[in-house]
C-alpha cells in the first residue's frame, strides 16, 4: 500500500488501536474484534512474543482487509523485519532516527516518537510523516498538544498513553491527525478471556466518539 494511502486511511479511521497480547493466535482474534467493528486498523507491537510471526499471520489472514503496522520499533533492523512480515507503517515509541530512515528507504509511512516540542521538531525533521506524542497523558493531554500544535502548525500529531473515549474529543480540537489508543480500546483482559465481543463493542464506540469530536470540531 502506498504511503500516502495509508496515511489517509490512519486519518479517515481516526485511531490507531496499539494491539498487545500473549499469543499470535490472540492477536488475530483482537484484530479480527477490531474489524468487526468499524476499525480495520492495527498496530502490533514488539513487546509481544513472537510479534513478528504474529504480524505475518495477520498479513496472510486478513491480505487488503487491515491496516497494518508494527509498534514499539527501535531499531532498523527490527523495522526491516516488520516491513518484510507486512506492516505498512511503523511506530516508534521515541525519536529514533535509525528507523525514520529504514522507513523513508522502504517508501513506508513512519509515526515516530517524541515528547517535548524539540524533539517533535526533530523528528518531523529527520522524515517522519507523523509524530507521536507520548505519553500525551502525562504531559497534560489535550492541553499539551494544542500548545505545540499553534507554532508548529505543519507537523501532523497524534496522542498515545492514556487516550480514552472521554478524551477523544478534546484531542481531535486541538488539531490531531488521529489518536492512538491502547488498553482502553483494546483490553488486555478481555483478550485474555477471550471476550472478543468486548473489543468489537468498544471498537463501535469509538467510530462513533470520533464521528461526534470531528462532527464538533467543524461546526
């Protein structure tokens, strides 16, 4: 997939749901719970064991149905790895330029990691297409990233660490691309417990949270 198409996908879904499990077989079904309602989009990440394997079985499962990217990179060697099982983005949880350019070689959109306004700078600078903010919670949020996002205007952002269905909204006015959401979307204990239908329910509320903060945001 194109870089640009991806990219256009992240902002027309709106979140980026960061998938973390205990087994491939696991992270299938939560991806699979995503789909099914309204999010076929996935970020893996390298904290799980085997989260290159799991990246190419759900490459091979779901083929053009997903989205699907690689989180928690930190090296170029770790970002080759993910490209080669099938992600079309990458996700760095810091500023590393390493896998800036490993993406930019391989023509894959790269969201990379930063927290204060240098290295937000820095990192759009290196190349990325999009930078992260994390964790956008601990930094105050909403508040924090319209701040940054008035003198750097230019620099597309999107909130991970602490996002919520109660905090979509204030996110999506101080200007983000999209968010990223992690245990709040994606339960860790209803993967665990196979509650998958839990997922695809959270998953409906948040197409229809974003809906209603980007409906909000252009009236």
């Amino acid at each position: 997939m194109e870089k640009q198409k991806v990219i256009a996908t992240l902002t027309r879904i709106g979140v980026v749901p960061v998938v973390r499990a205990e087994s491939a077989d696991n992270v299938v079904r939560a991806v699979e719970a995503l789909a099914e309602g309204g999010i076929p989009v996935a970020e893996i990440t390298m904290t799980i064991p085997g989260a290159i394997q799991a990246i190419q079985r759900c490459s091979v499962h779901f083929g053009d149905r997903i989205t699907l990217g690689a989180g928690s990179v930190t090296s170029a060697g770790i970002c080759a790895s993910a490209i080669d099982a099938g992600s079309v983005f990458v996700v760095s949880p810091v500023f590393k330029a390493e896998v800036i350019e490993a993406c930019n070689r391989r023509d894959v959109c790269v969201v990379a990691g930063a927290l204060t306004p240098t290295e937000i700078f820095s990192a759009w600078e290196a190349g990325a297409d999009v930078v992260k903010v994390f964790p956008a919670k601990a930094m105050g949020g909403a508040a924090y990233l319209r701040m940054v996002h008035e003198p750097l205007p230019q620099i597309p952002l999107t909130p991970t660490g602490g996002v919520s269905l109660e905090t979509l909204a204030d996110y999506f006015k101080a200007g983000v691309l999209f968010v990223g959401a992690g245990g709040d979307l994606v339960s860790k204990k209803a993967i665990h417990s196979g509650d998958m239908q839990a997922i695809t329910e959270r998953a409906r509320r948040y197409v229809a949270a974003i809906r209603a903060a980007r409906s909000q945001t252009v009236a």
